[in-house]
C-alpha cells in the first residue's frame, strides 16, 4: 500500500510542509493469501508476499510531525484522510487519492469546523462527473490532471522551478522506500534527498499556466 497510496499522499506533505528528514514505521501482513477481485484472473488466490498494513511516523525539516496509517486490510472506516494539527489551528485536507473537495478549518478549541469550497478557484471547478458507483469517490469531481504539465511548460518559458519536478519526486520516492525499509529494519530511517518545498499557486499564477 505504500507505493501505491504514497504517492499521493507523501507528495502532499512535501507539499504543505517541505520535505522530510527521517522515518520510523512498522508493518504487518494479516493475510497469507489474497483473492483477485476483478480481471481475467478474478477468484484466484494470490500469496501475499509484502506487508499489507503500515503505521509510520515522518519528522520533516520543518519540525512537524505526522503520523499515519495506510492499508489494503481495512474493509471500511469513518475518518477524515489527512487532518493537520498547528498552533493556530486544525485542517482537515481533501483525499489526495481523488478530486476536489472543501477545506474544512477549525480555528480554536471548541470551535466549529468551516468548510472553504475550492469551487471559486481555476483548479476547483467542478469539470467532470463521476459514474464509478464508489462511496469513496466524489459524483462531481475537480480533475485537473494537465496542470502538472501545464505549469512545467509554463516554467520553462519563463526560466523557473516547476512544482512537480525531479527533485520532489525523488524525494518522494527516497520517502517511499525509507518508510518500507525502517520497517523492514525495525529502525528509524534518515532519508538520503531533499527538495524545495513548491510555491503554492496564486490565482494570478493559475490564470497564466492554466489559459
């Protein structure tokens, strides 16, 4: 689950919070063997040779520290995806496995949750309708897979840095194997790259990449 989920959601740490020194986790295999559910091979048994389950804590430059939990075993649960704890405040983040969704803040102890819908903004417009059927997929989704591409095109033109560069991605991806092999080892991981942390977009910025 680590390479598949860890993607996206190691990416969007980096993202909010630069990138990560080091790492500890653990993980688990609860299932010797593993029915395939779709394909031509669908109802056939599979031996589960990797851990399916992993907890992990990542400490980032920054000082922060998150904990997290990703895994093909759970069947259902009710908690946000990502949430942020700070000094002025909590955040609750969209999915970052799918498309869109409000920003949901709460400011003070006690206080009430307050969504900020993204649908204002150039890359939170609703632009496709989902038919999947899935509880965990979203019916009006906000898929703005080209702007990655988009912005590179842009900061090449202009002789800048790019958000989804080399750079991040291999960091992500020394994130990915630092977690599995602290596992492996059963001892925290110093990761071996860095990255910059991308400049969020202003809509200024949006409107000049995305036209």
């Amino acid at each position: 689950p680590i390479i598949d989920m860890g993607p996206y959601f190691f990416t969007m740490l980096v993202h909010l919070l630069g990138p990560a020194k080091n790492v500890r986790s653990r993980g688990i295999k609860v299932k010797e063997n593993r029915n395939i559910d779709e394909g031509p091979r669908k109802d056939e048994k599979v031996i589960v040779e990797v851990p399916t389950s992993y907890t992990f804590n990542v400490e980032f430059h920054s000082g922060s520290l998150i904990q997290g939990f990703i895994s093909f075993d759970v069947i259902n649960h009710q908690r946000n995806h990502m949430e942020l704890y700070g000094t002025k405040g909590s955040m609750i983040v969209p999915d970052p496995n799918m498309f869109g969704g409000p920003v949901t803040i709460s400011k003070e102890i006690g206080s009430e949750w307050i969504d900020h819908s993204a649908d204002a903004m150039h890359l939170g417009k609703v632009n496709i309708i989902n038919h999947s059927g899935r509880t965990n997929e979203a019916p009006q989704q906000s898929n703005y897979r080209g702007a990655g591409l988009a912005d590179m095109i842009y900061a090449i033109e202009n002789n800048t840095e790019h958000r989804c560069n080399g750079n991040l991605a291999l960091h992500v991806l020394d994130l990915i194997e630092s977690t599995i092999k602290a596992a492996e080892l059963g001892q925290e991981i110093t990761l071996q790259t860095t990255c910059n942390k991308p400049a969020p977009f202003t809509e200024d910025q949006i409107g000049h990449v995305m036209k």
